[in-house]
C-alpha cells in the first residue's frame, strides 16, 4: 500500500480518537452500530438518539445521531452523558462504541451493549433502562371534565405522594447500582439523577392545567414558588443536566412567549436578557444568560456593547464564558475544527 495513503489513514484515526473542538471543549466520539431489525420499524424510517450537551446551553434544541444500517454513526460528547432512544435512557461516555438492538415484540424497546464487550459496562448501560422500567413515580391525571378545586386537589396529593416517591426512587436507583456492580465513574455522574425530577412532575401539572389557572390568576404565582429555592443556591454551584433542565424548562414556564426564537430578534433580545437578569439570581442566572448568549452567536445577532458588559458583569462560571468564545470561533468559521 502507498506510503502516503497510510499516513492519511493513521492520521485520520489519530483524530477521530483526539475528538474535535466542540463548544464544551475538546469532545470525543461514541460509536454507533445497530442490528438489522433496528431498520424494519415502519412507523420510524430514521432511528436515532436524542441528546443535550453537559451545560444545556443549547436548550431546546437537541442533538440527534442517526443509525444507519451497515454504517458506523458517530456523536461527539465531552463527558458522561444521557442519551435517549424512544425515551429510554443510556447513560454512554466519550469513545463507547455501542451497538443498538430493538425488540419487535416489545413495542421496539431499545437495549445497547458495548462492542467492547465489556461486562461491567454492559451492566450499567442497562442501569437507567431498568430504573426507568421499575421506578413508580407519582401519577399526572388528566381529567377531562373538571372544576379549580379538583385542580387544587390534584395539587395537594401530587405534593403529598412526591416525598416518599422520591426516597423510594432513590432507594431503587442505589439498589440496582449494586445489583449491576457499577463503577464509581458510573456513580459519580449519576449522583444528581433524580434532582428536581420530582419538580418537573408539579411544573407539568401546572402547565396542564394553566388555562384553569391562568383564570384564576394563579398560575404565574404558583410557578414562582419555585424561585427562592433556585435562586439562593450558591454562587460557587456548578448546575448539572437535571438542574440546568429544570431552570430551562421553569424560565419557559414562566414566560413562554420568550421562546428561542424571540430571545434573539432585535426587539426581544434586551427584553428577554433584562427579564432573566430580574428574575433569577446567582447560578439560575448565569446559565439562563449564557443560553441567551449563545442562541444569538448561533442566529448571528449582533448583542449591543452594553449588553456584553451586563453579561460579563453577572458571569460567575468561567466554563460558561469559554463556552461562548469557542461558539464564536465555531460559527463565525463555519465549521468545527480539528
């Protein structure tokens, strides 16, 4: 074989391994494969995975790998993250190579192994699958017919159940952790699993009753009895996927009209961002502002210099303020380079 053709070879290899610049830094590939039968779901002509970068500045957008048949997929990540296929989790690190199989007579349920075969990673890559499979999390009714008291009433034992559900949970979560023998690379990037997965539950019932609510000229107040608890967290907290999630998703809640696409438009931009920095405090803040940041560099919005200065002023997380130099390298290039 030519000399140079396999210098070309070896170097493509050397970075494919090395990863790319991302926004979060330097990531990494995960490798996908995926059975035959993977391709046969007629309800679903493009099998993927769904998946949010470590910081959810992205939010709401999300990241998709396709399968491909006979093809090897790849997604970059910079660290631990949770992937989703039909909303069953996997929790995949930097340069897993992962083949995916579905069962046809199981409404198509994924299950990855490891083309490593590795068995402690083919237990934990089964660890969130089966938590999600057992966990008894307290239900949301929706009722068809209702009155504001069955609203309340619904309120009252979603609270009430929420306690020993989430100790419960816990209690599983550890269970299996040793039941599947996980690592403490796994434990420690699953700590924080089920923060705030609990909240999520009251804001949702909250968002499928808000017309009711909303009438009632409750549903802005109620939603607000979430702020002290996110805004009095340390300054020196470094939010992970579940906490930036919740403060995301609480952010829409509260005001669903500044939508991605409004935060960046020459009239909303100013009103979103000063919106933010009144509402939220300390860490809240810095995340939601950074995401604001970072949907006008993607929109190429011009951000007034005033603006930069206010952002620079309520920064506290240094990783946020490299995310936004690295997203300007990135698109005003073009490309992600190696």
């Amino acid at each position: 074989m030519n000399r140079c053709i396999i210098y070309t070879i070896c170097y493509t290899i050397f970075l494919s391994s090395c990863g790319i610049r991302g926004i979060e830094g330097r990531e990494y590939p995960v490798y996908f494969t995926a059975d035959d039968v993977v391709f046969t779901d007629s309800l679903d002509k493009k099998p993927h995975l769904l998946f949010h970068g470590k910081n959810w500045i992205e939010y709401p957008c999300e990241n998709t790998v396709y399968l491909q048949k006979g093809i090897v997929s790849k997604a970059y990540i910079s660290g631990p993250i949770v992937f989703y296929m039909d909303r069953v989790p996997f929790l995949l690190y930097p340069r897993d190579r992962i083949h995916v199989v579905t069962n046809p007579e199981n409404y198509r349920e994924p299950t990855i192994y490891s083309k490593r075969k590795n068995k402690h990673r083919n237990a934990e890559l089964q660890v969130l699958k089966k938590f999600k499979q057992l966990e008894k999390s307290p239900e949301i009714v929706r009722l068809l017919e209702y009155s504001y008291q069955d609203v309340l009433n619904l309120e009252t034992r979603l609270k009430t159940e929420i306690i020993p559900a989430r100790i419960a949970s816990q209690q599983l979560f550890d269970s299996l952790s040793v039941a599947f023998d996980v690592k403490m690379k796994f434990k420690r990037a699953t700590k924080n699993y089920l923060t705030d997965v609990y909240n999520y539950d009251v804001l949702n019932l909250y968002w499928l009753y808000r017309d009711t609510l909303l009438k009632r000229e409750v549903y802005f107040s109620k939603v607000r009895e979430f702020l002290p608890a996110i805004n009095n967290l340390n300054s020196k907290v470094r939010l992970d996927a579940n906490a930036g999630s919740f403060i995301n998703l609480l952010n829409a809640s509260l005001y669903p009209s500044m939508g991605v696409s409004s935060m960046v438009n020459v009239n909303k931009f100013e009103i979103c961002f000063d919106t933010i920095a009144t509402t939220f405090r300390g860490p809240a803040r810095d995340l939601l502002l950074t995401r604001l940041m970072y949907h006008a560099i993607l929109r190429d919005y011009e951000v007034p210099e005033n603006y930069l200065s206010k952002y620079q002023e309520y920064s506290l997380n240094p990783a946020y303020r490299k995310i936004l130099i690295r997203a300007r390298k990135i698109y005003d290039s073009g490309e992600e380079d190696n």
